[in-house]
C-alpha cells in the first residue's frame, strides 16, 4: 500500500496553528457523521471529521470499512462514558474531538484509557462485521488448529479476529505513524497503549459452544471463537487504567525509550498501560488540566466505593433532590396474548455534589 506522507498534513497544521500535540484519536470525531450519510464515494473521504491524511488514503481504499469504523467510533464514546459512570473523571470531553482538551491531550492517565479503548473497539468492530456478512472483504475467521475435544466439533462462524486486528491497527495507528505528529515520547506512549488494548482484545477470545443431541442432550457441542462483549474488554482495561505506569522517554541502552518513572530497572510490560503526565484529581474545574470537576454530578449515599458522595464530592458534601420516577405497574395478562399496565409514580431521593 501507498503511504502518503503529506508535507503539510492536516496534524502538522493544527500543530503550527494551535501549539497542540498532533491526537492521535482525533478520528474519534467520525462518530458524529450522520446516520443517513452513505460514505460510499471516495470524494467523500475528505469530508470526514478528524481523519488525517493517511487516514483518508484508507478511506479511499477501504470504502466498504467506513460504515463500521464510524460504529467503532461511538462505540467508544458509548463505552467510555459507561465504564466511567462512577468516577470523578468521567469521559464526558471525548465529546469534543476532534479539539480535544488537555485531560486527553497531554499524554494522561485518562488518554492512556482512551487510545486502549479505540483500538480495542476498532478491531472488536471490524472482527464482529466479518463474522455477521455486513463486510465482502472478509468472513467468519479461521477454525483453531488443534483437534477439538471428544464430543466438540469446530462450527459456526468465529469472529475475525486476525482481519480486525491488521485493518484496525493500520487505521487507528496512521496518526502515530506519521513523521510530523508530536512529541516522540507521546507517539511511543500512545503506539504502547494501543497495542495494549489489542492484546486485551486478543485475550478476550473465548470459546463459544451450541449444543445440539436428542431433546437438548448436548451429546454434540459445535463451538467456535469468539469476541467477549466491548464493555468487558473495557473493564479489563479499566483496571489497567487504576494501575497504569507513570514512564518517562530516555536513553535505555542504544535507543531511547519509555521507561517506568520509579522503578527503571525494568522495561514497559506488555500488558500494563503507560503516561507521561501525572493528572489533576478531577474535583473542580480547571480549564487548563481539562478538568470539569464534579459539581452537580449525581453520587450514590449508600455505595463506599467511587461514586460515594464523599469521594465523589471530594469532601464538599452534597444537595439532596427528589426525583419521581414513573414505573410499569399492576401488569396483567390477558389471554391471548397481550398484557397491560398501570403507570405508578414513586418518589426517591437523589444527591447531587456541591
Ligand atoms: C451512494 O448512496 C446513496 C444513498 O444510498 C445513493 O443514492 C447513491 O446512488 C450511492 N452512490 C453510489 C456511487 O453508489
Ligand atoms: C460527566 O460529568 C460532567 C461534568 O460534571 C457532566 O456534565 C456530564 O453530564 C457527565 N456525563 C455523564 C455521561 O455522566
Ligand atoms: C448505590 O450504591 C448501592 C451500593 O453499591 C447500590 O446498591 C445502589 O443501587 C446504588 N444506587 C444508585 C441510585 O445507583
Ligand atoms: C464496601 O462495602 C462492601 C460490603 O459492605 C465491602 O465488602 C467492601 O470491602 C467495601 N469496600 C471498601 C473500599 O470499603
């Protein structure tokens, strides 16, 4: 494939324009497309949001992918936002790529997350696509090698994982791969990070069987490999997001490299996410760390963990309010065959920071 490198790419302009790093994430941005736009011309590629130059070579390339790479996209605003529900920093500013604020552009804890997540669901997205037909480039991935246990077969369609991975990675790393793209500590960290989110995916293979026999017996078992759900994988990596490494980029024998701030006798492990800048507590606004803190955010009294009023609210306390929630009730069925409902209104009280 051609690579198109660009003398004043679209990251080199917004680096000379607003002295920000070149994000990688930036294609984040696509998920805003339209539903109703159909990216089926090549012209279109250009008028996709965040996409860099070699990013839209893809495009052109891989018009069929577009569709599912635009659903990757807000799958990963989707996920973000769900598995941080319940902490202080709550993904809400992926929100503004493809500018993003200094919490994911300074090479954070919390972009460290993000780039994990994106290639994770990017490859996650493409793999289940094969597998359900939507894609003429690819189908169900390949039947393991080994010979299945007695009473198991290899059947059904596995996700394609291997076709994910090449087509995701090429895409979502394009950005890190360009020559005039950042700092070359905050490349290393986001090409590690990434790389990290696909060995999460990688891990997330599991086996998945169908019984058939005689009424139910499941005397045969058809099982073939696939993908854990995204949200899964995301928590998987929300826990390597609460023990993520601080690095620093120097000279390690000949090249230099990231290495653990603390303890730098050993390299970077391959499962642990890195970065470079140590993040604000997320407790009240602070435009230049990108912080919105946490006022008005919604705590739970009763829970201990972080989205307890106490932690949550870092100690400022909390504003109780009434919400009234309207419920299906008193259901009744009816034969044949429908069931109706009353509308119950049932007060509960909520807390909010201060
Ligand atoms: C692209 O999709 C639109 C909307 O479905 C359709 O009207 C148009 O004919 C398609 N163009 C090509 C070149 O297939
Ligand atoms: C996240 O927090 C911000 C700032 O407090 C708030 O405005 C937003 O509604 C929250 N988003 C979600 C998805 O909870
Ligand atoms: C608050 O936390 C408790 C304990 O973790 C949980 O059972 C409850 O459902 C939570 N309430 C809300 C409104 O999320
Ligand atoms: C929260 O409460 C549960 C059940 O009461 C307990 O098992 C757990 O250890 C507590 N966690 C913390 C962080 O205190």
């Amino acid at each position: 494939m051609r690579r198109a490198v660009q003398p004043l790419s679209l990251c080199l302009l917004s680096l000379l324009l607003l002295s920000q790093l070149c994000s990688g994430i930036k294609w984040l941005a696509i998920s805003r497309t339209p539903s109703l736009l159909h990216v089926n011309r090549t012209q279109q590629c250009k008028q996709l949001q965040g996409l860099v130059s070699s990013q839209v070579q893809l495009c052109r390339s891989n018009l069929e992918l577009m569709p599912t790479i635009i659903q990757a996209a807000r799958e990963v605003k989707k996920t973000c936002q769900k598995t941080f529900t319940d902490m202080r920093w709550n993904c809400s500013s992926i929100e503004s790529g493809p500018q993003y604020l200094p919490d994911l552009e300074r090479g954070t804890r919390e972009s460290a997350f993000v780039y994990a997540l994106s290639a994770a669901a990017i490859s996650h997205t493409i793999a289940r696509a094969c597998t359900s037909g939507d894609l003429r480039l690819c189908s169900c991935g390949a039947m393991p090698g080994e010979i299945p246990e007695p009473g198991y077969r290899w059947g059904g369609c596995a996700d394609n994982l291997h076709y994910g991975l090449v087509m995701g990675s090429k895409f979502s790393d394009a950005p890190m791969t360009m020559k005039k793209s950042g700092s070359l500590a905050n490349k290393l960290m986001h090409l590690h990070n990434s790389e990290v989110g696909r060995q999460a995916l990688r891990d997330a293979l599991e086996m998945k069987c169908k019984c058939h026999g005689v009424s139910g017996s499941c005397s045969i078992r058809t099982c073939w490999r696939g993908l854990q759900d995204l949200k899964d994988i995301a928590m998987d990596l929300k826990t390597k997001y609460l023990s993520a490494t601080k690095v620093v980029h120097r000279s390690m024998g000949t090249r230099k490299q990231l290495v653990p701030k603390d303890i730098d006798i050993r390299p970077v492990r391959a499962n642990e996410l890195v970065y470079l800048q140590s993040s604000p507590d997320f407790c009240s606004k602070n435009d230049k760390l990108g912080s919105v803190g946490t006022q008005d955010r919604q705590c739970n009294k009763t829970s201990n963990g972080s989205d307890s009023c106490d932690l949550m609210c870092c100690g400022r306390g909390y504003n109780p309010y009434m919400e009234n929630l309207v419920e299906r009730c008193h259901c009744k069925y009816h034969w044949c065959c429908y069931v109706t409902c009353k509308k119950c209104e049932r007060t509960v009280e909520r807390y909010v920071c201060k």
